[in-house]
C-alpha cells in the first residue's frame, strides 16, 4: 500500500527543537546531567484554588458533556480582568471568544480570513506557531524584521507597497517571543494607522501579558482605534501556570470575533467544564499570586544574567517575558553555539535563527529552571572554557 502525505505536510519538516531533543537525549543516556532552558514552559504550580477547583468539579460526573462555546462565567471573567487589568471594556456576549490553548487561535485564526496566496505580516524573529497557521491557510508569509537598531520593533515603513495591498493580516506579539521586548501605545497607534491604511487586521498575541518586571506591557486593545481593526488573544498559559490545561481566549472586534467563533464551533466542542471554572478563579484572583510570579522570574533573571555577565558573557536584561535574548559570541552561528553549549556545558538553549532568518546570532534562553539550577547552567558554561576559547579569538 502506498501512503503519501498531503502536499501541506511539506511545511511541516522536523524542527531544530527536534535536532535539540536529539542531542540532550543523547547526553543524559550517557549519564551526564542537562539544564535544559529552551522550551518554554512554566516549571511551577498554578494558584491554589486553580488546582482545588479542578480536583473538586472533576468529581461530578455531571460536568464531563461538551462545553459548545464556552460558559458565560468564563466570557464574564475575562472582561472582568480586562477592566480590572487593563482599563479596557469588553462585552463578553460578543467581544470574547474561548480557545483550547493561545496555540489553537493563532495557527487557527489565517484560515478564517485568508484564501490561498494572500500575505500575512508576521515578526521575525516570531513564535514558530505563526507560520504553522499560514501554511494552512495556503497563505504566505512575509517577514517584518526585529532589528536591535529598531528596539526590535518593525518598521511599517519597510513593507513594499505591493505586499501591504495583498497582506490580510498582521500578527504582533509584545512582550514577545522569543524577543522580550515591550511595545509602546505610540507603535500601537502607528500599527493601527497602517492596518487601517490597507485594510490588514491586526492580531497581537498578548500570552506574556503579566510576565513583567520593571513597567506593565500595554493590551493593544486598550489603544485608540484598536477594537476597529484586531483582536488580542491571551492565555492562561504562562500567566497562571496553567499551560496543560489548554485554556484561553480571543478579545476585541465583534465582528472579527464572531467569524473566529463560527471556525471554532466547526472544530472543537469546547475546553472541559472544570478547566473553564477554574479559569474563572484565576482570572478574578485578587491575591498576590502574580506578584509572587514576577518577583520569581525576576530573581531567575537577575541571577542568569548577572552570573553570565561575570563569565564574559555580555547579554541583556530584558524587562518582560520569560526569556533572555541573548547575542552569541563573535565567531559562532546561532545553531553552532548552541551545540556547544549542549556538548561542552550540558545546558541547551534555543538558536535564534530557529525562529526566523533575524533570529541569526542569537540564541533564546527560557527562564524555566529554579535559581540553583541556572547558576548551574552558569558554572557549566564557565567551566566548559567555552567564553575562554570566544576571548581568545
């Protein structure tokens, strides 16, 4: 019998993370022990009543049906966070809608407004997600570089004409993955200026939303003119430490939010009733939890970025987000120092270029270990010589 995939599945080649899965299997068979800092994924517990409130409506048997679209506490809870949060109003009969996961609306979302052939405008360096969604779609991708002489914000400016009138869709993402940069409400306001200028809808993938350290990251929705031309999709993921229990949610343009409503109600039957409840709970917390979670991630921060600074290693401090964006040594590649640091040091990070052609010479480093094992990490790297051998060159 012959088997063939669909011409699709061309887009979908085994990824650098799986050549990286490949090498730190290949250490810890041998024995050796790995920091492992290139996925990110939250290593510690959601709040407490998250976890009570699963345990406890798990047991009823009478809440195991479909969900459809969602519950109206879970659309109330979201435009409670958003008022609370962010000073943005938000209908929740027709400017929310329920995702299974940040991940299921952005590779989702190119199908609902994209035929085949059309542009999507996406970052670069970007969550690898993104070009996932296009090539469903059948659409195509045209890149707005994150330049370090630009803050790595994009350049409208940049995008020639002819793309801007074939472009759909826009998609931003601040604080950002993997570059954790900030924008500001004046960049919002020129995206939203460009959007309108060639009728492009704008989505900003806002899942770092309460990952911040030194000012709070602007909600794109709370921006004059935002809820005409996009949406923002959040997660539960990160901020919450929910990232398993696939939960989040679509906020902004009714009308853009009612058409991601219908795909959705053609692909899934909604997130587990326990799950969404819980959601609730988080949402509407009025305890320190996320304070808690940001001093945590700060302290990782300061403790990797100050202990890499003392072995020569010279990278930025970012202000949000749950990563370093960090330069790689003058001499290597982005996939070249990566290895490296799996072979010599036991620590695996993420090349840059893994996201993109702009990510070159840098490499990602998750903020997912505790404070000893990334001053582990630290050691390693000291001791491997590696910066030595980078000095000497």
């Amino acid at each position: 019998m012959n088997i063939s995939t669909a011409d699709r599945m061309n887009s979908f080649q085994e990824s650098i993370f799986s050549e990286l899965a490949y090498y730190k299997e290949s250490k810890i068979s041998e024995g050796q022990e790995i920091v492992d800092l290139s996925i990110g994924s939250p290593d510690t517990a959601p709040p407490a009543i998250v976890m009570k409130t699963i345990a406890e409506m798990a047991m009823n048997p009478h809440l195991y049906g479909y969900t459809m679209k969602g519950t109206g506490e879970f659309y109330e809870a979201v435009s409670h966070y958003y008022k609370r949060s962010f000073h943005v109003t938000l209908d929740p009969k027709i400017e929310v809608s329920l995702l299974m996961g940040s991940q299921d609306g952005l590779v989702h979302f190119p199908m609902v407004l994209c035929n085949p052939g059309d542009y999507v405008l996406v970052p670069d360096p970007g969550y690898t997600a993104y070009e996932t969604g296009i090539s469903m779609a059948g659409a195509k991708q045209y890149p707005m570089p994150l330049k370090k002489e630009n803050h790595f914000l994009p350049d409208f400016s940049e995008i020639p004409e002819e793309i801007s009138k074939k472009a759909k869709l826009m998609i931003l993402n601040f604080p950002g993955n993997p570059v954790p940069v900030m924008a500001t409400k004046e960049f919002f306001a020129e995206a939203i200026v460009y959007a309108k200028k060639y009728n492009i809808v704008i989505l900003h993938d806002f899942a770092y939303s309460e990952l911040y350290y030194e000012s709070k990251p602007v909600s794109f929705l709370s921006v004059e003119g935002a809820m005409e031309v996009g949406i923002e999709m959040n997660s539960l993921s990160k901020s919450f430490n929910m990232a398993g229990c696939r939960i989040a949610y679509a906020a902004g343009n009714p009308k853009i939010i009612a058409m991601l409503a219908n795909f959705k109600s053609n692909v899934d039957y909604g997130v587990f009733f326990p799950i969404q409840a819980a959601a609730v709970k988080a949402l509407t917390d009025e305890s320190d939890f996320l304070s808690k979670l940001r001093e945590m991630y700060k302290n990782r921060r300061d403790v990797l970025v100050n202990g890499l600074r003392e072995i020569g290693w010279n990278v930025s401090s970012p202000n949000s987000s749950m990563f370093i964006w960090a330069e790689v040594p003058k001499g290597f590649t982005s996939k070249e120092f990566a290895i490296e640091l799996i072979n010599r040091a036991n620590v695996v990070v993420t090349p840059g270029n893994a996201f993109g052609s702009w990510g070159e010479g840098y490499v990602r480093i998750a903020l997912v270990q505790s404070e000893e094992l990334l001053t582990k990490a630290v050691n390693n790297i000291k001791q491997s010589g590696i910066m030595k051998a980078v000095s000497n060159k």
